[in-house]
C-alpha cells in the first residue's frame, strides 16, 4: 500500500467568529495550509471535508462541493465525511485511501464547524444527534448527561475523583495560553474549575468543552511526492478506526470506549510500535472524563489509573507522555467536524518542530485520537517524520 | 489498480413507509444484499452510508456508525458520506477506493433516508441545503425552482417543449409499473401530465419526483474474491467523480450541467469505451429537465436534442438506450441518499438478467449518473459482467 504523508497545514483561529461564515472559514484554513504546504493548489486533484451537523446549524449540506467552489478547486471530486466529533478524522482517514488506492496523489482535507449561528438549545440537539436519537436523545440525554454516566461509573469503579477530573481542565487550560490558535487564553485554578457550576452532575462547566467557530485544513500526499514537495514532510504510520454501539445502553461497560482501544491495537499494529514509542498525543478531551478514559484506554496508563496519572503530572508539558498540548477541545475548542483535522495539525507541528512555546522536546512519534459521538466512531493516527 | 465488483443487492419498497425508521429501512436492505450475495455477513470488512440531511429530518447525525450498529456490524470502520443526492454513488466510490487501496476486500455500501417524519416545507428546506444556503435558498429559491430556471432557459436555446418533459415523466411512469419496487405503479397519459399544476413554471406536480423512504445496499468485493463468491458479479469498470459551482450563479450556462460532462468522460476513459457502448442507463431525473439534460451530457444524444429524443421513443424500453428502466426518481421514487445506490442495484439486475419485465435485452454495459444539488456534484459509474 502506498504511503501517505502531510506536507501543508493550516488553521483559522478558534472561538466565537461572528464575522466569518463556514465557507469563509474554510478558506482560510485552506489558503494557509496551501501557503504551509508551498504548492501551487493545481497540484491539487481531489478535496475531502468532515463536518458534523451543517445542516442543523446553517441550514447547508452539500459541504465538500461548497469547500472545492469556495477554494476554486472545481471540478475536482468533492467529498463530504459526517462520524459526528470523528468527522474531520474520517475525513482524512478516506483522504489517506484515495491516495493509498492510486487514485489521488494530492488531496486537501479540511475540517470545519460554524456553531454560533444558533441558539444553544439547539447546538445541544444538533449535536445529540451523534448519539442514538431514539433511546438518547428523545428521552432528554444530550452529551454532558451522557458523559456524566461515564464519569460516575468511573468514579465508582476505580475511584476516579472530581478533583482529578478538574486536573484535566487545569492542565488543557494551561496549555491553551501558549497556542495563539486556542479559543482561551485564561488558566483556571483547581478550585476554579471545582466551583464551577454543574452542567450534569458530576460534571461542571469547566469539565466541558465549549461551543465552538473554526476550520482547519492538511494538505496530503504520496510519501515519495511529498519529499520532492516541502521540506519535512510527516509520514502516517499507522491508522485505525473502529465503531462501537451508537447508545451507551449498547455497551458492556461505561469505562472503556471498545472502539478506542480496538482503533489503537490496529494503528500500533500497522505503525510497528508500541505506546511506549509516543512522544506527543493529542486525544479528545471533549469532557475531562474522556481524556481520563482515552489515556487509559490507548494504554498509556492501565484502565482505572488516568485520573491519578493526571493527578501526579503525568501527562503535562513536562511529563511522561504530554497530552493535549495544543490545549485540547478543552481550552482549543470543539468545532466538531474541524476537530480531527486540528489535532493532525498540532502533531504535525510537534514533529516539525515548529510549536513554539508548546513544543515537546525530541518528539520523535505522535498520536491523535478522535472521537465521534459517545464512542460509535473512534479513529486513531500515529506519525512520524517522512 | 484493483478492481472491484457488486455481488450482492438489496432495496427495501419505495414509497411513504410510516410504520419503518432509518435504521429498519437499511437494515431491511441490508440484509437483502447480504442474502443476495451468499456470503455470511462476517466477510464484511467496513460500511459506507450515504444519507443527505438525516440531522434536519430526523434528529440523527451519526448514520455510519448507526447502520453499523444496526447491522450488527460493530467494530468495524463505519463511514457516512454526504454529497446531497450523489450522497450514494460518493458512498460508494469511496467504498471501492477502500478496495482497491487493499485496506480492505468486501464492504458494503448502503444509501438511505427517511423523508416522511417533517412536513414537506422543512423537507424543501433540508432539501435546499444542496444548492447555495446563502445565494439561493436564504432568498427562497428550493429545488423546483432552481430546476425551473434551467427548464426555461433550455426551452428558450433549444426549443425544448413542455410537453417534451412531460413524455419524460410518462416514460418513466410506464416503466415504474414494472418495478415492484417502485414508489408509484400508476400511468399517466401526456394530458394529465401536462394538466397537473405548476409547481415552478415551467414545471408541473408530474414534473417533480415525490419524497421518499426507501433504503438501498451493495455488497462490493475486490473482483478476483468476488468472482469466489458468486455466480455473476458485476464489475465497475468506470468511474468519474466531479464538483461544479453550488450555486446556478456561478455557471457559465443553466443548459448544461458541467460536472456531468466531466464525470462521463473520465468514468468512459477508465472504462476505455464509448458511450455507444451503453445498453442501459439509469440517469438522475429529479425533474423531468433533468432527464434531459443528463442524456445530452452523458453523450447520448447532442445538446438541445434530447426532449426531441424522448419525444421519438429514443430512451423507452425498446428504444435505441433504454432510460431509467426502473421507473427513475421519478416514479420509483428519490430517498435521495440511497438513489445513487439503488440505480446500482438496478444496473446489476438488468446485467444479470434479472429484471424481469423490465429487463433490456443484451445488456452488456449499464451506466448510472447521480446527481447532488443542482449539479456541484455528479458521479457517473459504468459497469460490466465480472
């Protein structure tokens, strides 16, 4: 199979943006990662877009035509991916197989949410419909209500505590003040975060990630193409998805997201390596709960154990395995068909070397994990330099 | 390059199905194609769903994932491709790309949507999110209208007649008789066409296809295992996919539709035949102009002759290229993510010789057109026996 690489990279700044609409995020991003990537967009042969729930929130579908007419890329082959919060990711994953097939040898993918156009009532609801609107959704269950079950089976098998909880957001909070991209730039305090009000018990509005304006857009190619193209090209070395039940009734257990650790085992599988090897990792803290339950169940601390691994610093800036230190969907945001696409963003940069005051030190293996609903899509990527 | 084969179909009755949800169409389709086909559903190794604007007409995002849980299918990669009307065919030429990269050797591939749960106004306006949100459909202009404008324009080029499109929809009214699956078995004379009401001049109610349930499935295998598997697979040997402006505004004439133009010829170049070739051809007509242009595009006949072709008995049963033989949107009905899948579904019986009382004699290459929107997104596949 042929191997795929990212050469450009580019992101709008993240936040409540009042005065650009979805296309005109998009294209923004894109002329970044187009400019990033310092090919002329002839080079260009197929676009792929992942976004969550357009049509709910502007009234618009049809998004990967609309993203090839706004970047002048017709007739190119458009294509639009939806896995809920996974979109941006499965976008890409689809990208990678144009091109692993012959089909494409250059493809732009881009992700993007236009969220604030909206009341709030009616995000919860669009965004409910990524998990399972008859037994869910109907009944009154939006995310946090449904993260929440999450987080209170974790706290009562493992003892996994608020406070540890709240360590997340501290941690992604702090993060965020170095990544000029991220739509905070404020560190709470434990105490803070403590204080805050609950949304769904036991979760508060600072275990939430927020409601969230943003695009971002990879510029992928062959690997042997992209070496003659730009100067560090990042190599995909592996990549796995897997889906899960779409309710949370489905489930053998709360703890564990299945599709997670299944999506793991086949990108370490297909990468060669083992978590060990990961020096960066961008997961998808879409509560805190979740980043508690992705690190375990990515194995990089056994299941039960993430909330104290957080606790101690194990995965801060300065730690074992920094996680989220573009500030996650936590302090970054969350527009959810954007968020994938972001997270490859923030790894690639880690790689090359480039993310200023967040870099990690000889990162050498980077890993993003992203997921879709309350785990019916998860996709996991690792990276190196090509 | 691998190549890919369909050995198995399914499709569940078009037509208002109160009594059955999304998830019950496409698991009822699917099981069909996984009948169909002989193999037990666990050579299955991924899904593909097309669904248009299931988040505006039911409250569910997510549809990959759901199908996958619906079917049984967990973990495996579950993908929703959205690409307006073309939102099947996207479906499933993404789903053989994942073939013929060697990620994987058989997938399904289903098309699906549930029109019939919100009243026909919020089904114009979901439907409206395939043109320009902001351009067209903020203004009021929904699809008949859209439609409308290049009627009017075609007739004014061409000197297409009213009663040109009208013999469209009597066409494929007589051959909806035909299909049991169809969402009207009724005739109409020219007369009645021509005396239902303006729905947007020059278009009638008979004009226009209806609004649909309905749920297609494909089981495709890489062609060499398929040739294993079942008696007659049914190769694609053709594929072109292209976007064009999402709005009427940016085209630079309403008579043609670019994409189609495009798509036809690199799914012809792939295939390394000519359009004479073709035996039978399923053709997006959402209105009955659209027929006629897509005939014109596609090669058939020359621009500005094709209501002139109709009106011959060029594209009946037992014409020179028989025309939607199952009846067409028009009268089997558009559930518009799964038509793309279902006009496979047709191609592969009408080459297997399976299609009854509709069946074309000597049909050796079939083609289906999808198209999204107002044409920013057309795919056009050829296919041939294994």
């Amino acid at each position: 199979m042929r191997s795929v690489s990212i050469v450009g990279v580019g992101l709008t700044k993240f936040g409540e943006i009042w005065d650009k609409s979805l296309r005109e995020l998009v294209a923004e991003a894109g002329l970044k990662a187009v400019a990033d990537s310092g090919i002329g967009g002839k080079e260009i042969e197929a676009v792929y877009g992942g976004t969550m729930a357009s049509g709910r929130l502007i009234g618009q579908e049809h998004i990967g035509a609309l993203i090839a007419d706004q970047l002048g890329l017709n007739p190119l082959p458009a294509h639009r991916m939806e896995a809920a919060c996974a979109s941006g990711s499965v976008a890409l994953r689809n990208a990678m197989m144009a091109i692993e097939s012959g089909e494409h040898d250059v493809v732009a993918v881009g992700g993007v949410e236009k969220m604030t156009e909206v009341d709030t009532a009616e995000v919860g609801f669009a965004l409910g419909g990524a998990g399972d609107q008859e037994t869910e959704l109907f009944h009154g269950a939006t995310f946090p209500a449904l993260y929440a079950l999450m987080a209170r089976r974790h706290m009562e098998e493992f003892g996994t505590t608020e406070e540890q909880m709240a360590q997340v957001a501290v941690k992604n909070h702090k993060n965020g003040m170095n990544n000029p991209y991220a739509q905070f730039h404020k560190e709470f305090t434990l105490e803070q975060v403590m204080n805050s009000g609950y949304v769904a018990s036991p979760l508060k509005l600072l275990d939430c990630s927020p409601i969230t304006d943003g695009a971002a857009v990879v510029i992928i190619a062959e690997t042997e193409k992209a070496k003659k193209m730009v100067e560090q090209p990042i190599e995909i070395i592996g990549s796995g998805q897997a889906s899960g039940s779409i309710a949370l009734t489905g489930r053998e257990n709360l703890t564990e997201i299945k599709a997670t650790t299944i999506a793991a085992q086949k990108a370490f599988e297909q990468a060669k390596i083992g978590v060990k090897d990961v020096n960066v990792a961008e997961v998808h803290d879409c509560f805190t709960i979740a980043e508690i339950m992705a690190i375990e169940d990515l194995g990089f601390f056994k299941k039960g154990e993430g909330g104290k691994a957080v606790e101690q610093g194990k995965t801060a800036m300065d730690g074992e395995i920094p996680i989220n230190t573009s500030g996650g969907l936590k302090a970054k945001g969350h527009p959810v068909g954007a968020t994938g696409v972001a997270q490859a963003v923030e790894i690639v940069q880690q790689l090359q070397g480039k993310a200023e005051k967040r870099q990690v030190k000889e990162a050498e293996i980077g890993l993003t994990h992203n997921v879709g609903g309350s785990g019916a899509t998860v996709v996991v990527n690792l990276y190196k330099k090509a």
